[in-house]
C-alpha cells in the first residue's frame, strides 16, 4: 500500500518550489520571446502581404502600359504602311511620269530621224530614177561600156 508520510509532502513542496523558480527564470522568459518572435512574425507576414498586393498591383499596371505600348506599335505600323503604299505610289507616278516624258522625247526623236530619212530617201529615189531614165534611153552600145 502507499504511504503518506512527511517526504510526499516534502516532495510537493520541493516541485512547487521548483516549478515557481523555473516559471520565474526560464518559461516566463522563454515565453516572452516566443511571443514577440510570434508577433514579429505576423508584422512580417502583414507587411509581405501588403508588399504582395502592392507588387500585384505594379504588375498590372506594367501589364497595362506593355498593352498600351503593343496597340500603339500597331497603330505606329499601321501609319507606316500606309505613308509607305502613299510613299510607293507616289514614286511610281512619277517614274511612270518621267518614262512618259522620256518615251515621248525618243518618239519625237525618231519622228525627226524618220523625217530625216524620208527626205533623204526622196532625195536619192530622185537621183536614181533620174539614172535610170538615163541608162534606159541611152542606145544600147553606149549601155554596154562600163560606167564610170
């Protein structure tokens, strides 16, 4: 059987004292420290939250100037497509333009030579057929002597 005597009382008074002197020097400090480092914590979390939400918030509005800047790159190649068909088109009236003027100054060119050529060629058809009137009433003895 168990025995109640004077050490059981002892001992319960030896673990009070024990507990009381522990929970001055050791759990109270200890747990004081664990409380600010918990509360440190949440501060911490608190405030990555807030950083969370503030970087959220930068990254749409990078998102929102990326979109901005990719519509008006398009607008931008859009204008310059069309000032370049403009550009084009322009160009090319004025080579079609400069060929016509270049066409028309050989036509007129050739025109001219071919006038040349018709008056000469009149010239000459005269000349030959003046010849050949020549060489046709001569008698025909004289027909036969080389021409010189």
């Amino acid at each position: 059987m168990i025995d109640i005597n004077i050490t059981l009382l002892i001992q319960a008074v030896n673990f009070l004292v024990l507990y009381w002197i522990l929970d001055a020097i050791f759990f109270k400090p200890l747990f004081r420290v664990m409380d600010e480092r918990r509360e440190k914590f949440a501060s911490l979390a608190e405030g990555f939250s807030v950083e969370k939400s503030q970087i959220a918030d930068l990254e749409a509005q990078v998102q929102s100037q990326v979109s901005s800047i990719y519509i008006e790159a398009n607008a931008l190649k859009v204008k310059a497509r069309k000032e370049a068909e403009l550009q084009r088109e322009s160009l090319l009236d004025h080579a079609q333009v400069k060929a016509n003027e270049a066409r028309q100054v050989k036509t007129e060119g050739f025109d001219k030579n071919l006038g040349e050529l018709e008056t000469v060629l009149e010239k000459q058809m005269g000349e030959l057929s003046g010849l050949m009137k020549d060489h046709l009433l001569q008698s025909p003895a004289r027909r036969s002597e080389p021409h010189v």
